[in-house]
C-alpha cells in the first residue's frame, strides 16, 4: 500500500439524499494509520532506532527487564470497518530481539462496502530474532478483513509470528453468518521466496467451520508461524505439548519453516492453547501483555 496515500487525511463528504430520494448513503471518514519501527544493536543490547507513527496507529515501547525490547501498536480508532487501513513496517538490524504485539484484540466490524486492510512488512537482518505477536483478532458478522504479511529474513535471522481470529464473541452468543476474512504470508530467505499461505474465508463462516472436515466446530483459530535455522529442535519441543492440548494442535516442519495450527471451540481455550505454545517457542520471553 502507497505510505503517501495512508498519509493523506480523508475528507469527509456529505451527499445530498434528497436527489437521489433519501437513499444515497453518507460518505463516512475513514481511520487510517501508519507505524514504521526500527531496532538497532548498541551496547550489548537492543534500543530503538527509528519510530514513526501517523493517523490512528500508534506505537508505546514499555521497559523490559532482559535484553528483548517490546513495541505495542495501539489502533486508537478502536476497530476497523468499511476501508480503514492499517499499515506496519518493522525493521530488526542484526543481532537484535525484540517483539511487536498489539495492546488488545483487534475488532473487525460490519462492513458496507470495502474490506478494511492491514498490511506488515517484516525486515529481519542476520543474526536478529523477531517476534511477530498480535493480540487476537475479532470478526463480527459482517466483517470484512484482508490482511497481508511480508517477511525478508537475512542469514541467520529468526521469526515467531502468531495470527489468532475469533468469530464473534461467543459469551453474547454471536456468530458470523456473513463476512470475508483473507489472510496471507510471504516469506523470503536471502531473497528467495521459501513459504507462501493463504486463507480464504467468505459468506457463512461459521457454517463452514462447523463441517467437521473443514474446522470441526471450531470457533476460533490461530497459526504460529517459526522461520530460522532451529526448526527441526521447535518441532521436537512442540509436538508432546500439542498432543496434550484439550483443543485441535498439530505442526508441520517444511524445512527452515515450521507451521503450527490450532483449532479451538472458542477464544478462551484458543489463547490457554497459544500461551502454552508462544511460551515454549519464545522461552518465556511473552510480550507481557499477552499474560495480563
């Protein structure tokens, strides 16, 4: 996405209903937001090197007590809807650690038109260690999301990502019956394209997860992503956990990329899932509000 065109601050438009007999809609503002964060490695340890935000994105970078940094990416507009747009670059130099999260889930609200738009762009330098941590996302009946991941990695740069969605809010006993969720990954190693995945999800989602060769009731669900030279010594950790997990858990090393998927009834046994397996993966070093 064009950074100049998240920059531009949208005007809002009124349209005269009386032309067009009172039912030409309101041309709404749109929330739109830009964050581009760079670490760097001075002293031993990692410090910030570059941090820009714009619009409704924001970045808070608490104190952590080792070496890893933290960035928290905070969406002031309190969700996303009909063409909002979110868009991240983060930059790791060699021999950095640090991890991006978010400071809550995100909601994705009915849409009119257009999707709303999320777009990350991952820059992991030799010898750096990046973790890719969003909070949740929430779709809500209706909602439209088209979110897109690009990774660069460099020698021997490592990445933990996690994506996690939730179909509703299961205490309020919603489900989404219309909506439109694409999710998708492109890693590269030494600019060569090394994992590409993609998820499409449209109309009656929660129908469609009900089959039970498709999601098997499944309410929520959630990929970890492991890239770097350790994959094979992750998987090894990763599968006794999975296999003891009271939600449907199961990894696949594909050589330099491990994939790891959960399905689970709802958001609660979703995430007791993903802290017990972030946990493992990360060593403990979770961003801390993820255990809050």
């Amino acid at each position: 996405m064009d950074a100049d065109a998240i920059g531009a601050k949208p005007s809002l438009r009124l349209v005269d209903c009386s032309l067009r007999g009172g039912h030409a809609p309101v041309v709404l503002q749109r929330a739109f937001g830009a964050a581009r964060v760079s670490f760097k490695h001075a002293g031993g340890l990692t410090r910030l090197d570059d941090l820009y935000q714009q619009g409704c994105l924001q970045v808070r970078l608490p104190q952590t007590a080792d070496e890893t940094s933290e960035a928290i990416l905070i969406n002031t507009a309190g969700g996303l809807t009909d063409g909002d747009c979110l868009s991240v670059q983060v930059t790791w130099q060699a021999g950095t650690s640090a991890a991006l999260t978010t400071q809550a889930a995100e909601r994705i609200y009915r849409s009119r038109h257009a999707p709303a738009r999320i777009d990350a762009h991952l820059v992991v330098a030799d010898g750096a260690r990046a973790m890719w941590l969003p909070q949740e996302t929430i779709l809500f009946d209706g909602g439209r999301l088209d979110r897109r991941n690009h990774v660069s990695l460099s020698g021997s740069a490592s990445l933990i990502a996690c994506e996690a969605a939730i179909l509703g809010r299961a205490a309020m006993g919603e489900a989404v019956h219309t909506g439109d969720l694409r999710d998708g990954w492109s890693i590269e190693h030494d600019g060569t394209r090394m994992f590409i995945d993609k998820l499409r999800l449209k109309g009656d989602i929660s129908a469609q997860l009900a089959r039970q060769a498709r999601g098997g009731s499944a309410q929520a669900f959630a990929t970890i992503i492991v890239a770097g030279p350790e994959t094979c010594e992750q998987r090894d950790a990763l599968r006794p956990l999975l296999a003891g997990l009271p939600i449907t858990a199961a990894c696949s090393d594909l050589g330099g990329v491990l994939v790891v998927r959960f399905l689970a009834p709802s958001g609660h046994e979703l995430r007791s899932g993903l802290l017990a397996a972030l946990d493992l993966i990360c060593d403990g070093g979770l961003p801390r509000v993820w255990t809050l």
